[in-house]
C-alpha cells in the first residue's frame, strides 16, 4: 500500500537544503569489525503501523537466519519510527545518518517520507533499499545507483489488472480512486495494461482524499457503457467502497477489480461484499512453491500471525542487501561492487524468484488473485516478469 501524502516539490526541495548541509561530511568511516549498522525507518505507530512492524519482523527474520552476520559481518538494525509523517523524514533521516551512524538505510511505507531517503543515498551514496513505497519517481526520474526496492511500483500491479482484463475480452473500462499520486500513477499502469490488449480506459473517476463519499462516484459508474472498472483504495476507503459497490448492486453487471491493495488485508472487514473481486499484485494467498511455504512457517513461529505481501518485500529486502555485502565481504563502503552484486542478484523470493530492471526495480510476476472465502487466492498470472518502464531514469538509458 501506498501512502497518498506525497510532498509538493516545493516543500521537498526545501527539506532536502536541509539534509545536503547535514550531509556535507559525506559518509562516516567504519572501523574495521564493528557491525554494520542497518537504520529500518519504518512507520511503527498510527495507521500503518503494522505494515511497518511486518517488514521490520521479516528483515529480521532473515537476518536471524543468517546467524545475524551478513556478508560475514555482524549486523546492528536501528528501528525508527518515522511516524508516516512527511514534515519528520529529513530530520529521521539525518538522526539515523549523522547520529546513529547508519550505513544503510531500510524504508519506508509512505511515497512522501521516502523522497527524503531516496535523496539522502543520491547526495551522500548510503545505500537504500524501499521495502514498500510504490511512488514511480524512486525509481524513475529519480533513480540512482544506491536506490534499490523490492517491493512495486504504483505502475505495475494495475498494468496487470488492466491487462488481465484485456485478455479475458473485456475492451471498455473504468478507473476510481482518490485523486493523488499513488491513484493517478495506477490509473496510468491500469490505462497501459488495457491498451496492450485492445482495450480502452474511457473514464476515470476520482475523489479527493481521504473523501468516502462513493455514491456519486458509484452514480457515475452506472451511467457509463463500460465491461469493468477498475479502482485503487486502500485501507478503511478500500472497506468501505467495495461494501457500497455491492450494495449498489453494480457487481453483477460491471465486475470490480482493481490494483491489489484494494483487497489486502482488508477482506475479512470486507466480508461477502468482497467475494468474486479481482486484483493483481505481485504476492497472493497460497502460492504454491516451496521458498513461499518455508517463509511463511518461519514468519508465524516468530511474529505469531500470518505472513503478508509487506512481510515478503521486507525479507527480499534482506536478501537483498545480503548480495551485496557477500560479494564485498561485508564491506559496505565497496560501492561498486555492492552495486553491481546487487544489481545482478536473482532474489529467492516468496512471490517467486525476480531479478531486477536497470533501475532497480523487481522484474517480477503480477498474479491475478479473486476473493474467495478470505483469501486473495491466486488463480493465474496476470502479467509475467513484468517491469516497471523507468521512464526518465538515465541509469537505464545507459
């Protein structure tokens, strides 16, 4: 999921005079031994707290088996709540980097708090990894050598929705969400993933944020000459739309779908309204392979709950970063050979293995999953090995 409170370009580039004079020393000297110190900025209170202690408990689940050495060096994690909080992230930031030292930075949920990482490791080279943030310009027009995500971008879990759609035959379609980033920056994936198939986005509806007044909207959708529509929520608006969308009692003759956020961990406050609804995302209930099977014993014995899609990218976020550092035997400050090692790993994962593009992002598959009794069980895939274009990144032009 991703947070809707991007900053203004405005208010980012003022933080970010901020962080470029806290970071004018550059990167601390490691002494030869100490344990490399690994900063998870994580939300860890208030509405998304608990995706922020999923990643947080997977990375350190991988770490726990790796006998708390990566690359044959010890590892010291420094949890830090960055409170989903936009105005906070250039202070959390340099807190973790100048104060506590870190060499790497783990982070974070919220698309606005992670411009101030991505930021911090393009201007001061500390290598970052974003285990959920999907806003495209991390690795787009941002992007960096040091910038790596094992989570998705906006872009890709609804290009796969969009295309699914197209090959089941559908050829006109609509797009709901709110109106910011993550929404529009899905309405573009879910338009593409239509077009590749012959298909056509004729509408798109949007409300502001956190607006959850849908019946206009749900108004609107009944009018329109259209096979499916395809929305973007997440959270209590995700609740609540796919509740009135059933109650409107649009389901039967315009099928709802959507980027995958819509219906995870979400169902069971769902309930039937829920049942028949089609997402695609990059991890779902049940798939069958034997690393996913491991993962998610190992993630119940230790958290004492279910794995989700949140746990998975932030132990990918661990192999990740374990891939490097095996190759520079622990030695972080190895820049190019952390970053080739990294670029060139194929990550063991449990949504199934992925590589990544050349600007960091997975190559990975979009399932197509349909809400069944609870689980976004995964009936197919929607768009294999898919990568997010990386429009605008200069590293992968070159």
């Amino acid at each position: 999921m991703v947070s809707p409170g991007n900053v203004s370009r405005r208010t980012f580039s003022a933080g970010m005079a901020a962080l470029g004079a806290a970071g004018a020393l550059g990167r601390p000297a490691v002494a030869q031994g100490a344990a490399l110190k690994v900063g998870l900025m994580l939300p860890f209170s208030g509405t998304y707290a608990a995706l922020g202690d999923s990643i947080a408990t997977a990375f350190e689940l991988y770490l726990a088996e790796k006998g708390g050495k990566l690359g044959g060096r010890g590892v010291q994690v420094i949890r830090l709540d960055d409170e989903s909080d936009p105005s906070k992230a250039v202070q959390n930031v340099n807190r973790l980097l100048s104060r506590d030292k870190a060499d790497v930075l783990v982070g974070t949920v919220h698309s606005g708090v992670v411009m101030a990482m991505v930021q911090a490791s393009r201007e001061r080279g500390v290598p970052l990894i974003i285990p959920n943030a999907g806003n495209v310009a991390a690795t787009r027009d941002l992007c960096a050598p040091t910038v790596f995500r094992t989570s998705f971008t906006n872009w890709q879990p609804a290009y796969g929705m969009g295309r699914a759609l197209a090959a089941q035959g559908v050829k006109r379609a609509a797009w709901v969400s709110w109106d910011y980033a993550a929404g529009n920056e899905a309405a573009e994936g879910f338009r593409d993933g239509l077009k590749s198939g012959g298909a056509e986005l004729v509408k798109t509806l949007l409300l502001p944020f956190p607006e959850t007044n849908f019946q206009p909207i749900l108004a609107q959708l009944a009018g329109l000459d259209i096979e499916a529509a395809g929305a973007f929520f997440a959270g209590g608006g995700a609740v609540q739309f796919v509740r009135d969308y059933a109650s409107a009692g649009l389901a039967a003759r315009i099928p709802l779908s959507g980027s995958g956020f819509l219906t995870e961990g979400t169902l069971r406050a769902q309930g039937a309204a829920a049942e028949g609804v089609r997402t695609a995302l990059h991890y779902g209930d049940g798939l069958d392979n034997a690393r996913n099977a491991a993962f998610r014993a190992a993630f119940k014995d230790r958290a004492k709950r279910e794995a989700d899609v949140y746990a998975v990218q932030g132990y990918d976020a661990g192999q990740l970063l374990a891939a490097g550092l095996e190759a520079t035997k622990g030695d972080v400050d190895a820049d190019k050979v952390l970053v080739a090692a990294m670029e060139k790993a194929r990550i063991d994962s449990p949504r199934g293995a992925f590589t990544l593009s050349q600007s960091h992002n997975p190559v990975q598959n979009i399932y197509l999953r349909e809400a069944k009794g609870g689980e976004n069980v995964v009936i197919g895939v929607a768009a294999p090995l898919l990568a997010d274009p990386g429009t605008g990144c200069k590293m992968a032009a070159t």
